[in-house]
C-alpha cells in the first residue's frame, strides 16, 4: 500500500490564452488551478473528468508536452519542473512515456512497426541491433509477433495498433507511463483485451500509469485510486472503490449517477 | 404494404449493398426488425455491424446507385426501397426525421436557431409567421430551454455540445414526426449532457407517442432507456428481443460475450475475460454463424450452416444453432 512516490504533480497552475476575435478582446482561460497529486509506484491512478476539465492538459504537463504556469513535477526524488527556477526537463529526457486515444492517427502509416517501435531508442542514440531485440521483447510484451516489426500500421487492426502504441511506450523502460483515453476508440470487445494488457505490463514491468479518462466504468476496472478533476480543480480523490461507491462531492455523485450501467 | 398501422417501421429480410465501381459488397444480410409506435428501439453493434446503413437505408440518404436495397424496408408501410423521390422527400422531414453524432455538422453555423427550425416548418407546413413563432417557441420549451426567445436568436456556436443537440431535436421534432432515428446521438458529449439529452428525448418519446429508432454502441445506455434492442454482429442480427429479456438472460452467445466485457469494478486482482480475436471484416462473407470465430460455446456446425433466425422465447429471436437457455 505504502509505496513510494513515483511522480509528484505539486501546486501545478495553467492558464491558455484565447486569442481575440472579431469585436472580442483576448482572454485568459484558467485550465489548472493549483493541482496537486501523488502517484505512487507501480499504481494506476486515474485522472477522471469531463471535456473541460483539464484532465489532458495534465497528462501533457506530466509528459512534458505542454508547460505549468507555476508548479512543480518531480519523478521520484529527481526535478523535471520547477517553474519558480525556471526548470524544465524536456519530455525526451524524462523517463516518461505517453499513449494515445487513436492509435491511427498517432502511427506514422509509412513506417514499419519496427522504425516505430525503435525510433525513440534511435534518438537515444541506441545501436541497431539493441534497438531489433529490445523492440522484439517490447512487441512480445503486448503480444504481437516479431514478424509483426516488418509490417506496416495498415495492416493491424484497432487493438493491434494500441498494442503497438503501448509497445513504442514501454520500450524506452519509463518509470511512469501516461495514457490519454487510450481505449474510448475502440470497440467494446476489444477494450477489455487492451484493459487487461495495460494491467499485465503493470504488473510485469511495476510500471507506474497515470490514466487520464472520461469513462468511469474503465476507471472502475483498472484504477487503484482515483483524482475527480472539475473545472481545473480537484474535487474528490481517493481509492476507486470508496470513491466509487461513496462519492463524497456533490459533483461526483452527480457524474457517477449520469454513468448508465447495467 | 403492411396492414398494422401501430408498426412505424418494419425491416423483412433486409440486405443492403454498398455499390462503388460496378462492384457491390454486402454490409447487411437479411435483417427483420419492427418498431411498434410510441417504442424505443435501439439497434446496438460495434463497428462494421452494418449499424449507420441501415439508419441511412431508412432515411435513404443514399441515392439507389451508392445503395441497393433487397428484402422490403417500410416506414408508415410505404416501401423505402421502392418508394419515388418525391414520396421519400415527404417521408423525410414529415413522418421521419434524424438526428447525428455531431450536432454542428448538422446545423447551418450562419443561420439562428430560430431561422433553422423555420426552415423546416415552412418545407412540410403552411403556416402564418405568428403560428409558425409559436410553434419554435413551444419546440424549444419541448427540449428544456428555459428561455426559449433568447436561444432562438443564437447562432450554433454560441451553443454548447448538448445545447446544440436539443436544437437538432427541435428542429426534427418540427413537423411531429412518428419516427425520430437517432444515431448515436450523445457519443460525442459527456456523460451528464448525454443523460440531459436522453431524457428530454424519453419524456418526448412518452409525450407524442413518438418512435425511436435509436443507433448506439454502448449497452449500459441503450439499457436504461430502451424498451426493445437488436443485436447487430458483422452485419447481421444475432439477437432481438426485450431490454430486459435480452440484457438479464441473453440467448446468443455474443451478446452474452459483450455483456461480460462490460467493465465493471474489479475486485482484488480477478480479471474479466474480453473476447478473443476481432469483428469481422464486411467483405469477408462466409457461410455459418459470424461470430463462430470467437464464440466459446461453438460447435463444429456452427462454422458452415446458413443459420436463420428463430424465437428464443416470448420476446426474444435468436440467430444461433446452440442457444443459451
């Protein structure tokens, strides 16, 4: 239960500028309002909220995708983000590996599985051989082939390319993999077969996950805790199943009523 | 022709066809449904179901050279497949209408709420300008607008996702249709928007004795609002029969599949199992059962019969040699 942190989101504040319009001054949106999280090792902690929320906007600060007004990110005792000093860890650097709502749309379709797979390592300057076995053992973990290095995204369907997406993810060895809405585009007999991989490399590689996602019945499934984000403020947080069956907040026991269930 | 004027829409052994090129490929193969009036039917299948054509077979929204249309499709016992443009321009709009899965691709984003709901007042009725104002008034009080004379001079982006989906209820419901088919209507909005809009469309469906003919992928929706589902699987209907009936004691083994892999609060570190393996592919036709790939209770039989569609119980038909009983 007691596991240490593995990444630390303190006093995280982001606000967007709307550009002005016609006969429409800009303005600021306030996104994030002073967000605070712990996730601890080896557990996956969802970030539930609306379109609004602020819910990917986190995600993207976590990553290193997007920059905090004001806050800090540490990943264990390390500093990624401390904007008061004016540091920022770029999102290569930092040990932290995303995944994506489409896989379609974030594979690059004219490249093999294993340039996809191993373009990372690449970058990192890996050798070519360490980069074949290491893509290998990442595309065995989510139960693909290694044949399957030499085909093209096209050629898989829906879940084989989040199997591939989750694969180029874990072959960097992150301490802490974020997923934004990873299966809400796939088909409901599929998403279960992605929900349990996501729990098996969990389990497997002690990876971290930090889930960042609308539907709550895939939070009930796979989350240990759970933070409610509303409006750019964290409104509840605590374990799925006492936050699941005792909503404290007005809001969560709102949203939690609007889920149909069966 | 049917004779059963409480039958709003009726699909017999319904194929449909997708024509492109001189080559024809099969989506839908021999579906039979009814939507009685004033019911909630809702179609449910993951993609490649054949799901969308069908709704769009009903609308014929696709000219008969795009679509081809065999077995009899009826809406108010007028024959869809057959019926001339102009008989299909008065269906349209009159006796049916459709609401989408994006609202603002569906309104016009230069014209205001009230001027689109006009529009479609003045295709089907001859109204006076003070009864036509009256009757977008009272539409949008329909959909839960508390001021309804604001909104009706706002334009489509200045409204919210769900806003923006009540104002497509409004304007389908201008010309008190007996059917409203609805595809996938809140997929794209949160959770408690799509709990507004469907029920300002249940309490309107109980209000005008209206039939729904509602498109969705998710059960746990179609569940709480339905009084009837069909269970679409690669183009075929696996299964029909009462929310209840076929939700609480599911025939075919698919759907008892699909109702597993439901997420559900897990407990400890048991698993749910999903179901191996994909959908099939719509253009890979073959004899047996479409869902014999993945079925845990298949029998070798399964995989080369023609299967057709039998009672499975007072409400419920089934589409499989081996039943769950």
């Amino acid at each position: 239960m007691d596991e240490p942190v593995a990444l630390r989101l303190s006093g995280i504040s982001k606000t967007f500028m709307t550009p002005a319009g016609f006969l429409k001054p800009a303005y600021r949106t306030p996104a994030l309002k002073d967000i605070s999280i712990d996730v601890r090792a080896s557990e996956i902690l969802a970030i539930v909220g609306e379109s609004g929320s602020g819910k990917t906007t986190l995600g993207r600060i976590a990553v290193g995708l997007e920059k905090p007004d004001s806050g800090t990110v540490h990943l264990g005792e390390r500093i990624l983000v401390d904007r008061s000093r004016g540091i920022h860890v770029p999102a290569s650097k930092r040990g932290i590996s995303m995944i994506f709502q489409d896989p379609t749309s974030s594979l690059n379709p004219r490249m093999r599985v294993r340039d996809i797979v191993g373009e990372g390592l690449r970058l990192a300057g890996v050798g070519r051989r360490e980069i074949s076995e290491r893509a290998a053992n990442a595309l065995a973990l989510v139960g693909l082939r290694t044949e399957d290095l030499e085909r093209y995204p096209h050629q898989f369907s829906g879940g084989q390319r989040q199997r591939i997406g989750i694969a180029r993810a874990i072959v960097m060895e992150p301490a802490v993999l974020v997923a934004d809405e990873p299966v809400s585009s796939l088909d409901v007999s599929v998403q279960m077969q992605v929900l349990n991989l996501i729990l098996d490399i969990r389990d497997k590689l002690k990876l971290t996950v930090l889930f960042v996602t609308h539907n709550i019945a895939v939070v009930e499934y796979l989350c240990d805790r759970m933070v409610v984000l509303s409006r750019g403020e964290i409104v509840e947080r605590g374990s799925t199943h006492a936050v699941i069956q005792a909503p404290q907040h007005a809001y969560t026991q709102r949203l939690l009523q609007a889920v149909p269930r069966l | 022709m049917t004779g059963d004027p409480d039958i709003i829409l009726e699909a017999r052994n319904l194929s449909l066809f997708l024509r492109q090129d001189g080559a024809e490929l099969k989506v839908v193969d021999d579906v039979s449904f009814r939507v009685a009036r004033g019911e909630f039917f809702a179609l449910i299948g993951e993609s490649g179901s054949g799901k969308t054509t069908i709704a769009k077979a009903v609308m014929r929204l696709l000219p008969t050279g795009k679509l081809r249309i065999a077995g009899s499709l009826s809406v108010t016992g007028i024959d869809v497949a057959r019926a001339p443009e102009q008989a299909m321009r008065k269906l349209r709009g009159q006796a049916m209408s459709m609401i989408f899965q994006e609202p603002m691709t569906s309104l016009n984003p230069i014209m205001t709420v009230a001027a689109q709901i006009d529009e479609a007042l003045q295709t089907h009725q001859s109204l006076s300008s003070a009864a036509r104002h009256a009757r977008i008034m009272q539409l949008l009080s329909d959909v839960r607008f508390d001021k309804p004379e604001q909104v009706s001079a706002q334009y489509p982006h200045e409204l919210s996702g769900g806003m923006r989906q009540r104002v497509m209820i409004a304007i389908a419901l201008a010309n008190d249709p007996l059917l409203l088919i609805a595809d996938e209507p809140t997929t794209a909005l949160d959770v408690t928007i799509q709990q507004e809009v469907l029920e300002i469309l249940v309490r309107l469906q109980g209000k005008y004795r209206l039939s729904v003919f509602f498109i969705s992928h998710d059960l746990a929706l179609v569940n709480r609002y339905a009084n009837r589902i069909g269970v679409l699987y690669g183009g075929v209907l696996m299964e029909t029969g009462s929310t209840a009936d076929v939700i609480g004691r599911p025939a075919h083994p698919y759907t008892e599949a699909l109702l597993a892999c439901m997420p559900r609060l897990r407990e400890g570190t048991a698993r749910q199992a999903g179901i191996e393996g994909n959908v099939p592919r719509v253009d890979d036709w073959f004899d047996g059962c479409r869902f014999a790939q993945r079925c845990t209770h298949v029998h070798p039989e399964c995989r080369s019969t023609r299967i057709d569609i039998s009672a499975a119980g007072p409400t419920q038909s089934v589409r499989c040699l081996h039943p769950l009983s």
